[in-house]
C-alpha cells in the first residue's frame, strides 16, 4: 500500500481508553496499586514507560527490594510489608531464591496479567493531562514508543505512581523538592536552610568469571582518573550490582530534567572504575573476568514530593505518632546521601532508626488540590527527612496499595480520595485493607461479616512452652544474646533453667529486659540483672526474675557476652519464638548501638537483631511452669502477625493429626474462606542479588485439608508456600461447621496459623 499524499498533517494512531482506575507508573508501587485494585473488582489501567515493571527492582536497575525489615540489621521484628508486596516476595523467593533479576521482571509480569481487570500499556510514557475543572483530571495521554500509538485514558480516579509524579505535575498539584528548614516542621536533623540538594543517582554494574584471561578496552568516555573519586579505595573485584549502591551522582542537579546527564556520568565513573580494575594492575583477581551488564538507566531516589493534607515529618518517624487515619507502616531508616554521592568526601550514607516500626496516615496519599489524584510510591506527601525513610521499595509498594482499596471505596460510594476521611469511612478502609494482608501498627481486623466471629472454636491441640530441648547444636557466647519470651500483662516469668559450658571459672551475666513501648522489640529498659559464677565444664542453671510485667509484651531474657562460655541451642523453631544479638551489621550503620549526635533529634539505643537461617536458632530451656500463648482463639483476634504475641494458633508437636475446628450453633451459608500462614515476616526476601536460604518459609502449612459439617472435603491444597490462601468456592455450601486439618511442616516447626476468616 502506497501513501504519497502530500503536505497532509499525519496523526498517530490513537486509542481511547476508559477505565475505573488510571495508575501511571508501573515500579512496585504501580504494580502494587493495581493489583489490589483489580482484586477489588475494579477495571485499572496500568501505565508504564519502561518494557518491565518493577522499576528500581527490574532487571534494567537491579535494586534489591527492601523497606521496614532493612536487611534484618534492625529491631523491626516481623515487620516485612504485607499484602501484594508480600505475595510477590513470597513468590520471588519460592521461583527464585538466587535472586536473578530476569526472573523477578517475569514474576512482575506474570502477575500482572493473570488479573483480568488489568490493562497494561508498556512502553507508553505518560506526557500530557486534560482536566475537567481546575482541581479535577479527566485524562492522561501517552505515547508508546512500539507500536507508535497514542493512548487516552479517562477515569474518575487516578493515582500517580511514576516516581518522578508526572501526573501530578502536569496537574498542577502541588510538590516541593529539596529539603526544608528545621524551622519549618522543627526536624532536628534537617538544615538550618532550605537548599535544593537531592539524593542522587545509582548505576549498578556485574561482572563474570570466563574461565580465562578477558582484555578490556575502555570506551572514550570513561573517566580516565578514577582517584578522583574519594572512595576509589574501596572498589574491588567482589562486588557488584546494588551492593555498589553507593555508586550515586546528581544530587545537585535537577533530578527530572537532567537524568541523561547523571546517566552519561555514571556511566564514565562504571566503565573508568572497570577500567581501573582491569588494567591498573592492583586486582590480579580480575584476570579472568569481564563486564557482563552495565544499567542503561540510573536508579533514581529523589525529585518531587507532592502534598497531601498532612505532610509526615522526622518526629512522626521517631516517636512512632499515632494516627487514627493509620493505613500501613514504615520502618527503614531516617537515610539521607551526601548530594555530591561518590565525589563526597562524606559517607555515602547517614542511616538513623528508630526504635520500631511507626504508622503512615491516609491523609498522604492523596493531592491536597487536585481532588481525584492518589499519591503512591515516593512522590507521597513527607518532609524531605521523612522520605528519606518512606522512599524505599517494599514501604512504596505497601503504601500503594492503600490506594487500590480506597479506589474501590470512592468508586461505590461516588467519592473523591479526601472524601473517605470527611465521611467517616476511614474504617472501611482499614477494614479492607487488614483483609487484603496489610497489617496497620495497633490497628485490629473487626469485620462483622467474618462468620468465623460468631463460632466457638477448637482445635485438636495447642502448643505449651514449657521445654524447647537441646540438639548437638552449642556456640560461643561471643555476642550478647536474647530470647524473646512472650509474656501477657500481669504475669510474673517462670523460672528459666538452661545449660552452659565454660572453658574455665567466669561469671555469666544474666538480665531481664524489655521494651519501654511494649509494641517494640528495642530492650531498652533493664528490670532485673542477676550474676552467676560458672564453675569449667558443664553448668546446669535456673534463673528466677521476680518482675511482673505491666504489660503483654515480649520479655528478653539476655544473657551478655562472654567468649569463655557456650550456649546450647534447640532445633525447634516456632511461630512468634526467636533469638536476637547484639551484633554488627555494617550494610544499615549498624554498629551494635546507634549514637546520633545530640543534635539532631535521633535516639540512643542497642541494636537486637536475629541471624539469618541456617543460624538463628532459639535457646535450649526448661520453663516452671508453661507459656499457654498458641491458643486456637487467636485465629479471630484480628491480627496476623506476630506483634506483642504471636498472635497464632499452634498446634503441639505431638499432635499427628493437628485439626481446626470452627462450630456454629446454626448452619451458615459461605462461599469464601481465608487461611493466613506463616511465611516468616521477619525475613526480609531481598528480591535480586542476595540469595536466600531456602525457597519455602520453614513455618508454612504446606499441606492442608478443609472439611465441613458432613465430613466432606470442600477444599484441599499441597505443596502450599504462600501466606495467604483465598479460598472462593465454586458453589457456596450451607455448614454448621468447618474443620480444617493440617500436616506439621517439619519434625521441628509445629504446624501454625494465624487467621481462618470465612465468608
């Protein structure tokens, strides 16, 4: 077919798109919104500029995902984010415990397409918006650059999700960029001035091992002198990808406009530092290796923060504010970069936790002036020393799906996102998202159509802590150790006897430690300290604390170092039960305490993390009298997690058969049935790069049996690995009971659950 017409205005191809739900950005947080909302029943539009998704996590950044449980070098416990993001981590490390980015993109996208209310528009990079009034957006516009389409897409709602809040902007809705005054909110640690300074940008590289000598020729480019850089001493031939995250530039410069400048930087500094390592002669070690992939395009951190109709600052991190209109949590560190990034003769990093995990309101995601934008991702409306916390993946991700069960709110109700706080609906939302997975620090799940409310439940067995008993399994004390004991309100600890082995007489200090907030894992008040001498060779102890507990919480019994003297250790692992150090962990400026300068309005505190498996063992003792903290009650307390308990059924080990059983007086009528597992919110997954001990969580029903009333078997699963299973029945059947009937995961980790809601 020929076309010759001549001097005739050409226009794309374009298509008109209508949709409940627009999301512009398809990062983690795009992909996380989406997601939730499609579940919701609503029709989405999910818009990414990018061939993948997951943004700073594909395979074109390699990031690895992380948020409240930073690399387990915190006292966040079970603090990984829930929901969609936990499904997808979940999932990643069942398909992938490697952590090969390849695969991680695949997951993304396989996701993505098996919800039928999703419409994904790859490769179309958003550039125009129309309103419909000065504070409402009726579309966005965008061009895909494959198929040379222009794509229109109208809705009621939209949620900017694109990092750099392209929609936003074009909205006019209002943003800041750089960092306030400590005048204006009084964050101790912003700067006495406003200046434009920014976190940079990060460009990550990998190597590969030929098995033979490589050459290698650096481009024109590349920054010839790599001394230059003030940190060049710590290039080497062992690390790679996002482990070099400290590989950032462009603080200085307008992180929107001038990425491709930043880009080509980085780009010198990754092919120069190469050059250095290969050819300076200081790394004989690189002989055989070559440049397997360099990113095409940087890793941002910061540019525009939006406003919401509360803007988070630095105390609501620190002190943990409490906010009615709570929705989800955060809880990576308060972690700013020098703008100059690796030509700093700074750090590269300044990271400063707080003692837990703190909540983010509703009020911030969401324009304060453009009446149906949602905010996701980092672009929600916070100081810039609060972002420097809310920025990262995992707690973008979680924060974004606040906005897929708030749409559907909006849609039903023929509201805009402010309108859900102004008509008292705030609690819907909670409800519907606590459903969904997202825990909400203090918040308990109350749904009056969980029939599981309304039954007498019962199990076959429920798990005592009374002895956890020593394996082969003794280590050196060389790090100060705690076994976090859960211990309710107004109950006295029982007495604690456990084996030592000394290489000699010492004494073996002991204490009895616990929050001064209960909801903490932070050991930052001592009731009891208690010496004992240690006679060489084998100790046979009982310790007996006499303090009541004021509250329900997590007792420490600590026991502090002394490299003379072994501790045995038992191979159970149990649901809510674990063993933190006092340790470093330099990768989160951990350095076993944390000492801010008294300035900046940072705390003081010990650092109590636990150890990654294989390690991570819990402490071989007897108790007096048994811990009856694993009752079957828990499955309806409306909480999923460990948090001051565990917050679980458990079932006794000696138990062959463990059963729940969930009775009602009068025959119900259900046609969905929900099971939450235990997939350890305590490890934190990273997504690519770092490799993970096993590929199912050690605590997940993998094999479960669900019966009604009759006997009959309504649903059967194997193999499971997820922590969320929703069951939807294929026809709804009328039951006065449900009995669920469980296999133990293993000889050594009693089979758990932390909720069975049925509808």
């Amino acid at each position: 077919m020929i076309h010759d017409e001549l001097n005739v205005a050409r226009k794309l191809k374009q298509e008109i798109l209508h949709t409940d739900l627009a999301v512009v950005g398809g990062g983690l947080s795009g992909v996380c919104a989406a997601i939730t909302a499609a579940r919701q029943g609503i029709k989405v539009v999910l818009v990414q500029d990018r061939p993948v998704l997951g943004g700073n996590a594909s395979s074109e950044v390699r990031l690895w995902v992380l948020g409240a449980t930073s690399h387990m070098g915190n006292n966040n416990r079970w603090a990984r984010e829930g929901g969609v993001i936990d499904e997808l981590l979940v999932e990643n490390t069942y398909r992938n415990p490697e952590g090969n980015a390849m695969i991680f993109d695949s997951i993304l996208l396989d996701k993505v397409k098996c919800e039928s209310n999703i419409t994904l528009l790859l490769n179309t990079a958003v550039y125009e918006v129309s309103k419909s009034s000065e504070d409402k957006i009726e579309s966005v516009v965008g061009f895909c650059s494959q198929n040379s389409t222009e794509y229109v897409v109208k809705a009621p709602l939209f949620c900017d999700a694109s990092g750099d809040g392209i929609v936003g902007f074009l909205a006019g809705a209002a943003f800041r960029m750089g960092a306030e005054s400590t005048a204006e909110f009084g964050e101790l640690f912003a700067p006495t001035k406003e200046y434009g300074e920014l976190l940079g940008h990060s460009l990550y590289f990998f190597s590969k091992d030929v098995g033979k000598p490589v050459n290698y020729v650096p481009p024109s480019f590349a920054l010839q002198n790599i001394t230059e850089i003030p940190r060049y001493k710590s290039f080497n031939t062992k690390d790679y990808g996002c482990r070099l995250w400290w590989l950032e530039y462009g603080g200085r410069l307008d992180t929107v406009h001038d990425t491709e400048a930043i880009k080509w930087e980085l780009w010198k500094v990754v092919y120069g530092v190469w050059n250095y390592i290969k050819n300076s002669g200081n790394f004989p070690d690189a002989a055989n290796l070559t440049l397997e992939w360099v990113g095409m395009i940087p890793g941002k951190r910061e540019s525009r923060r939006f406003e919401g109709d509360y803007i988070m600052i630095q105390q609501d991190i620190v002190e943990q504010k409490a906010f009615d209109d709570a929705v989800a949590f955060g809880g990576w560190s308060i972690d700013l970069h020098p703008a100059d990034g690796l030509f700093s003769e700074k750090p590269g990093c300044n990271q400063w936790h707080s003692k837990g995990i703190y909540q983010i309101p509703y009020r911030s995601l969401y324009s304060k002036n453009i009446s149906n934008l949602f905010l996701a991702g980092r672009i929600i409306s916070v100081s810039h020393v609060a972002f420097a916390s809310t920025r990262v993946m995992a707690t973008a991700a979680y924060v974004a799906q606040v906005v897929g069960v708030a749409a559907k709110i909006c849609l039903e109700k023929g509201l805009n996102p402010r309108d859900i706080l102004t008509n008292n609906l705030i609690g819907e939302l909670q409800t519907g998202l606590q459903i969904s997975g997202q825990h909400i620090p203090h918040f308990e799940l109350k749904d009056s159509s969980d029939l599981v409310h309304s039954a007498t439940i019962t199990a076959s067995s429920e798990l005592e802590i009374i002895h956890l008993p020593e394996s082969e399994i003794k280590k050196p004390l060389i790090n100060s150790v705690a076994q976090l004991i859960p211990i309710e309100k107004g109950a006295q600890i029982p007495a604690i006897s456990f084996v030592v082995y000394a290489d000699e007489d010492t004494t073996l200090e002991v204490e009895l430690r616990i929050s001064i907030k209960a909801y903490n894992y932070t050991p930052d008040m001592t009731l009891e300290i208690k010496s004992i001498p240690l006679k060489k060779g084998k100790n046979d102890l009982t310790v007996q604390f006499k303090s009541v507990l004021k509250d329900t919480t997590y007792a420490f019994f600590t026991i502090l170092k002394n490299e003379k003297v072994q501790l045995c250790y038992t191979n159970q692992r149990i649901t809510g039960l674990l063993t933190v150090f006092n340790q470093i962990n330099k990768a989160v400026s951990n350095y076993g305490k944390q000492t801010p300068p008294a300035e900046i309005g940072m705390d003081t505190f010990e650092f109590w993390c636990p150890q990654r498996r294989p390690e991570g063992h819990n402490l071989a003792l007897k108790l007096s009298s048994p811990l009856n903290v694993f009752s079957a009650a828990n499955i309806s307390n409306g909480i999923d997690r460990p948090t001051t308990q565990p917050n679980a059924w458990v079932a006794n080990f000696a138990d062959t058969t463990p059963a729940l059983t969930i009775q009602w007086k009068e025959k119900q009528t259900i046609s969905r049935i929900d099971l939450v597992f235990d997939a350890d919110y305590d490890h934190p997954m990273e997504s690519v790069l770092m490799g993970h001990p096993e590929n199912v969580m050690p605590f997940v029903i993998r094999d479960y049996k669900i019966k009604d009333g009759e006997g009959n078997i309504i649903y059967s699963k194997k193999d499971n690995y997820q922590t969320i299973n929703t069951i939807v029945l294929p026809v709804s059947i009328t039951t006065s009971s449900l009995v669920i009937e469980v296999n133990h995961p293993s000889a050594t980790t009693p089979a758990a659950i932390f909720a069975v809601r049925a509808f």
